[in-house]
C-alpha cells in the first residue's frame, strides 16, 4: 500500500514541500512585519479631543505590594492633569514597607483625593486581585483605572484612557500595550527588547485579529461591567485574571480598545532571571489557558523560523544554509528594531546593548520555551502554584522542594 501511495505522489515531492514551506515562512515574515509595523505607526498618535464628551471623574486602584521601588511610580499619580479623580492604594498590610511611603506621599499631596485599604486575608489565590478588593469595593465613581506597581504614569495618561474609551461606541476596556522604560544596564535593555519586539508584535497581530490580547498592567472599565461580569472577586483563583476579565468583557459584547500610549514599565534593581521567570510564567499560563496556539509559539520565532526557511531555501536552489540564515537574522533585526524605535518614539538610547539583547533573547526564548512547558508550578510573588487546564490554579505548600 504505501509503494503504491509512493508511486501516485509526484518524483519531486520533497520539492514541493520545501517550496510550500518556504513560501510559507517567507508569507508569514513578511505579513507579520509589515501589519505591526503599520499599527506600532498608530501609538503615540493623539487624535484631537471631543470635549462635549466631557471628563468622568475616574477611581484609580494602584495594588502595591514590598518596597514597590521607584517611588516614582506612586508620585506620579500625584501629579496627574485630569478634573477630578480618586486614588486608593492597596497594599497587603500596615507592615509592608510601602505603607509608610504612601502616607508621607499622602500627606505632601493633600490637594489630591486619597485613601489607603489593606487586603483581606483568604479571600482568593490571586494577592494582587486580592489586594485590589477593598478598592474597587470603595470606589466612589463609575469609572475605574486599575494598575500594576510598576506603571509609569505621565501627567496626561489618564487623559488619553479616557479618550480612547470616548473614541468609539460600545467600550468596555481600554488597555496599553506593554513596554519598558529606557535604562542602561543590560538586564532593562532586554527588558526593553523582549516588550518592544517578540511581545509587542503577538499584542499587536492579537489586536488586528480582533483577539483577547489586553493586559492587567493598565486597565480602565466601569464598576457596573464588573459587576456584570461576577465583579472582581471570582477571578481571584486565576493567577491570569487580565485574560480572564478581559475574556469575560468581550463576551459580553462589549469592545476592547488600545491606548495609543504604551503602558512604561519602570523598576529598579531588575535582573536576567527575573524576566527569565516572567516569560515561563506566561508561556504556562498560555498554554493552560489556549493551549494549542501557544504550543505554536516557537515557529514565530526568529532563529527557528531561520533554519527552517534556509534548510528549504538551500533544497530549492541550492544556496548555501548560512547565507540565508544571516539574511534572514539581519532582516528580522531591522524590523524588530523598526518596530522598537516606533515604540520609543524617538532615538533608541543604549543601541549597543540593545543589539546585544536582541541576540541574547533571541537564543534564550527556545530553551526558555522548552522549560516552560516541561512543568505547571508556576512562581509569583514568591508564592509556589500548579496550574490545571484552563488557567485555574491551586497554591502548593510552602518551602516545597520541586525543579520549576
């Protein structure tokens, strides 16, 4: 049977594949590229204001958790231009570190509408969900800005969220594409490029496919679509609960909108391993939660997309395997760094460790890939979790002994 099936398929199968292949891969670079290129070109465009819309006076819940350092990140909510806000700090208990921070910062910005809560004991699996209940439980208006400790804001960010709810009809979530703020050691420098190229262009294709793609870093809904949605204490037994509300909004019919300004990310004291961590930790929270794209991940890669394309690419014409391989990792280069600079919106500061990154990246993300889903305990905020199918989560002892 199969020498019969051999003898129907064509003498020069093998060729047609590498072509297929090839053709395939080359679509998809060019594709890919080229359409997030095209939006990155949107961020940072600010389209003039319809004021007859108004201002919503807007809750914003800020979870803090440690040292939460820069203190910057906190100051900063101080000193937004918007008519009329409120901002509740959420922090784990009177003992955390930052609890003292906030209040001197409380007491040097009277003019501003503040209010500190500390989060219930046992209420979920989620702390930063968790810490964030009282918050949105107080919040005296309808409009509601929840964001990460590490969130840079400017003075206008709130104006821009708001305008980009008003933006169009049917609303329900306004988010900001992730990125990081320019420093000049190493450790930022990745940082810098794993959100300004890898991460930023799987945000960007999600957002053109009309796919879930919003990201808890910067959220802005209202306190009556949580509500209808289960409010924000189901999801706190997802340790994913961006997805899962941001899931829950969309399904409702409601529309979900990008912020033209990117969502800066600004830490101190950030390391290698930190991020390492960070990327295992999403690429097993994507696989418990849409496990067979994700499992697709390492083909959107470049060294990998690079081999198969010049292994095709030298069957067909039979041009050696390193020349288009160094084509292909120099084209790639240029448009992640395109697609970098359009991000930043100005001159890339520190080009040379950003280039040493990208390849330091670049030769991580298989083997970062491989580790990830060669278990589910999952690492956050130095507490231990298993993940099950579809993002729940379970919390394992504490100390426990086991290879994440």
């Amino acid at each position: 049977m199969s020498v019969f099936l051999l003898g129907l398929w064509p003498a020069d199968w093998l060729h047609h594949v590498c072509l297929v292949l090839f053709l395939v891969q080359f679509g998809y670079f060019v594709a890919v590229h080229s359409i997030t290129f095209v939006l990155a070109q949107r961020l940072h465009k600010r389209l003039p204001r319809d004021t007859e819309k108004g201002y919503p006076p807007v809750t914003i819940i800020k979870p803090l958790a440690g040292h939460s350092k820069p203190h910057s990140n906190i100051e900063a909510f101080f000193n937004l231009q918007y008519p009329q806000y409120e901002v509740i700090f959420c922090i784990q208990s009177k003992s955390d570190e930052v609890y003292d921070v906030v209040v001197k910062m409380m007491a040097d910005h009277q003019d501003v509408d503040t209010s500190i809560y500390t989060a219930p004991e046992d209420m979920g699996l989620n702390p930063k969900v968790v810490n964030m209940l009282p918050g949105l439980e107080n919040a005296k208006y309808e409009m509601v800005w929840m964001v990460d400790a590490g969130f840079l804001a400017f003075p206008d960010t709130l104006n821009d969220l708001i305008h980009s709810y008003q933006s169009e009809p049917n609303v329900g979530l306004v988010h900001q594409l992730p990125y990081w703020v320019a420093k000049p050691d190493f450790a930022s420098c990745l940082n810098q490029v794993f959100f300004g190229t890898c991460h930023s262009r799987m945000h960007l294709m999600a957002t053109f496919l009309n796919q879930n793609c919003a990201c808890g870093i910067s959220f802005l809904t209202t306190k009556s679509i949580m509500n209808e949605i289960g409010g924000l204490r189901h999801y706190s037994q997802y340790i994913a609960e961006d997805y899962f509300i941001s899931k829950a909004i969309k399904d409702k019919g409601y529309r979900h909108v990008v912020c033209p300004l990117p969502a800066l990310q600004n830490r101190d004291n950030s390391t290698v391993g930190e991020l390492r961590q960070r990327m295992i930790r999403w690429i097993r929270l994507r696989t418990s939660m849409v496990p067979c794209p994700s499992l697709l991940e390492p083909l959107s890669e470049c060294m990998l997309q690079g081999v198969l394309g010049s292994l095709c690419f030298h069957y067909i014409t039979g041009v050696p395997f390193y020349l288009y391989i160094c084509l292909h990792i120099l084209l790639w280069m240029i448009s992640d760094f395109a697609l970098l600079k359009a991000l930043q919106n100005g001159s890339l500061l520190h080009l040379r460790k950003l280039v040493l990154a990208w390849f330091f990246r670049e030769a991580i993300a298989f083997p970062t890939f491989i580790q990830a889903v060669s278990s589910r305990m999952v690492m956050w905020n130095n507490k231990l979790y298993c993940l099950g199918w579809g993002g729940v989560c379970t919390k394992v002892e504490e100390n426990p002994v086991i290879n994440i």
